[in-house]
C-alpha cells in the first residue's frame, strides 16, 4: 500500500514515539475477553490487539486511506480495560489518544454532523466554564416552558439522547461551591476539591455532599475559582491541544494545594494523566496529589460512622477508577462501614457499561448494546441500589436500567457515607 500524506511513513526514523509502545504488544489475545466492543461485535479489529495492528500500519506508511482504520477506532471506549489484563505493560490508552489527534490533521478525514456538532460543544462550550453555565441556564429555561417535551414530540432530539439525558437541575443545585468549606469538629487537614464541569452542571448536589463529607470527617475544603474543565472529553475527541491549555490552568490554580479531590472517575484519571499531557515537572507533581474522595477516605478513615442504610447495594466501578486509576478496593470498603448496608455482588462490576464520556452520543446503538449487558447483571443480582463514581456511567447506567423496566436507583458513594444529620 502507498503512504498516505501524513503523518505515516514508511522510514524507520520517521515513525512517530508512539510507534515503539505498540510493538510491546505480543498478540496473546488476553485483552479479547476484557474488550466490551469485541463482545458485543466479535471482529478482530474492534479489539485492543486489532486496533493496535491498525494504528501500527498507519505508523508504517501501510494505510492507503485513514479513513478506512477510523471508525474502528471511533468505536473503541478507551475504558483502559485491556491495559489491566495486558501481561505486557501496553499503554494502549496513550497510543489512542494520539493517534486520534494525528488523524484529525489528516486531509481525508470525514466526519458525521453529530462527530462536528459534538466536537465543537466541546471545544467551545464545555471548555469554558461561563458558556457552559449560560447553556445550562437556557437548557433549563427550554425544559420550564415545554421545549424538550416539544423536540421529543416532533423527533427533533433523538430517543436515545432524550433517555440519557437527565432533566436540567435547578439554578439552586447547579450553584457553585463556596471558595472555602470549613472543617466540622476538631480539624484534621485541608485539601482542595476538583468540582468539574458535568458535575457541577448535572450534579451539583453531589458535589455539595462531597464537600459536605469532607468537612464532616475532619478536612477544610478549598474550591480554588480558577480550575477549568479537566479537558478528558477534549483528549478522548482527539483535540489535545487546546486540553494542553485546561491543563495548565488547573495546574496553576492548585499550585498550592496539598492534596486535590475529585469525585469523578474520568476527571481524576484526567488530571492524574497532567504529566504526560503537558510534559513538565509541575504537570507529574500536580498528577501525583490528585486522588479520588474513595480513596483519600479510605486512606485517612471514617472519623463520622454513615447514616444508616437499610439496603442491598451493587457497587459499579467506573473504568476510569479501576482500570486508569487503579482504584478498586477503597470503595467497597468504605460502603460496607454503612450500618445496615448490604453489598451485593455482581458478574460485570468492572465492565464498561458503554458510557465513555459522549460515547453514548456519537455510538448509541453500540453503547446500547454494551449496557444491556449492565443492566441484565445489576436486574438479577438482587441489589436495591447500584452505586458508581462517576457522572457518564450513572446516567448511562440508569438510562440502561430503565429501558430494561429495572426499579434500580442509583447513586453516588458518597451520597451513602455522609453521617446523619446532627440535630
């Protein structure tokens, strides 16, 4: 095959860094089982193994026209899964990542209406705290007086998109956090807390509780007015350049800030992955203070013993706590401290349930398919409520429930570890 434009070559001193790390792949085929496209559509090229093949192909000048390997990367989640059962170490997250980069450069490259509008929310909105909070304002607004109901009606928002979508918060609960939270009781420590651009918007009140945890246990809490998005969704999209620029916003605005918290399994995987996006030795330092609420409290202890909960919880781990942070047991320990709770197993507990950032968005049909798989584990399990991390997952997870008529609510960790209310 001839080399395409750019930026494969078939010159052995041209072939891009990332070039090296595929080679350590040995095509054992342990990542097959772990990979939630290849179970849903069992082709070798929508495996970790089979996309690395491809990307290396690209490298080496192999690839006629991008566009032909693209849409099995489109499809990939980049949930990290295949790095936890790869027996040699392949950092498959950062090859795709910056493959995905390169390809957007490429002069062929086609993209749907949905890919265009979507990359451009999220350069230009999601991006940017005060337009995210103006799109909110009229996303509300729109709901109050009928709009949503309206576009549902006449097929304007797609049915799939409508599911995921939880209604718009209030202006109360979508508020941001106070710059300072003091702590309760004797004081144990200060840290600073990450509140994110999806959770601020869609879940505020469970930033509100994060805090709220934190104080209660023992820690001052500062919220530095400066932090932006963490720019995971802007990476996953191949735009890395203008996460480069978030990225070192955030790493100025926490400069003096011990010990970051996030509550959020994507954004805490984001901001531990500074480093390597920025390349300095305040980006690797700021990366290495940045810990999920799971397991900084685990790590310090409970000083307040939860409220009681009379209930049987599944615990859902999100792909980017357990498989890029390598979070997993910290939460489980945490909820079996609840007086009455009652953890219940399940098959697909570290499975992605197909939410992946805007992968429900732009893939429906196939995010779809990889929550049914979810949602049938969690529906006969026996639980009563399913707890997860992280904003993308709760949504899709409960989308996916209720499409499969599952009364399963679900929540947050730390809505589960908060004490009771002093009275």
């Amino acid at each position: 095959m001839s080399a395409p434009t750019s930026p494969g070559c078939a010159s052995t001193d041209a072939l891009p860094a990332w070039h090296r790390q595929t080679l350590d792949c040995v095509h054992c085929g342990l990542c097959l089982e772990a990979c939630p496209t290849y179970g849903v559509l069992g082709t070798e090229t929508d495996s970790p193994r089979g996309r690395l093949y491809l990307m290396r192909a690209f490298a080496e000048g192999r690839v006629d026209d991008p566009e032909a390997i693209r849409p099995h990367l489109d499809r990939c989640l980049d949930c990290r899964a295949c790095e936890t059962a790869c027996p040699s170490g392949v950092r498959y997250g950062a090859i795709l990542e910056t493959v995905r980069e390169e390809l957007r450069a490429s002069p062929t490259r086609t993209r749907t209406l949905r890919m265009k509008l979507a990359s451009a929310w999220l350069r230009h909105v999601v991006a940017h705290v005060g337009r995210l909070r103006w799109f909110f304002r009229l996303a509300r607004f729109a709901e109050w007086i009928g709009l949503r109901r309206l576009a549902r009606a006449m097929r304007i928002l797609p049915p799939e998109v409508d599911a995921l979508l939880p209604r718009v918060p209030s202006a109360a609960e979508r508020r941001p956090l106070p710059a300072l939270i003091a702590a309760q009781g004797e004081r144990r420590g200060r840290v600073a807390f990450f509140a994110g651009c999806v959770m601020e918007s869609v879940f505020g009140e469970i930033n509100r509780k994060t805090v709220e945890l934190l104080a209660s246990n023992g820690f001052e809490v500062v919220v530095p007015q400066g932090q932006r998005c963490c720019g995971a969704l802007l990476v996953h999209d191949g735009q890395r350049e203008p996460a480069r620029a978030l990225a070192a916003a955030n790493v100025a605005a926490f400069a003096n800030c011990e010990v970051v918290i996030t509550n959020s399994a994507g954004c805490g995987a984001m901001l531990r992955e500074y480093g390597e996006l920025l390349g300095t030795a305040a980006a690797d330092e700021f990366a290495h203070r940045c810990l999920d609420i799971t397991a900084f409290l685990a790590r310090e202890g409970l000083r307040e013993t939860p409220a009681r909960c009379e209930a049987r919880v599944a615990y859902d781990a999100p792909c980017h706590l357990c498989h890029a942070q390598g979070v997993r047991t910290q939460p489980a320990e945490l909820l079996k401290q609840v007086p009455g709770l009652s953890l219940v197993p399940h098959a697909t507990s570290e499975d992605c349930c197909g939410s992946a950032g805007i992968y429900n968005l732009l893939q429906p049909s196939l995010a779809a398919a990889i929550g049914r798989r979810k949602a049938d584990a969690l529906a006969t399990g026996g639980a009563e409520l399913v707890a997860t991390g992280n904003p993308g997952c709760m949504m899709q997870i409960a989308a996916c429930l209720r499409a499969a008529g599952t009364p399963l609510r679900v929540v947050h960790p730390v809505e589960l570890l908060l004490p009771p209310p002093k009275r």
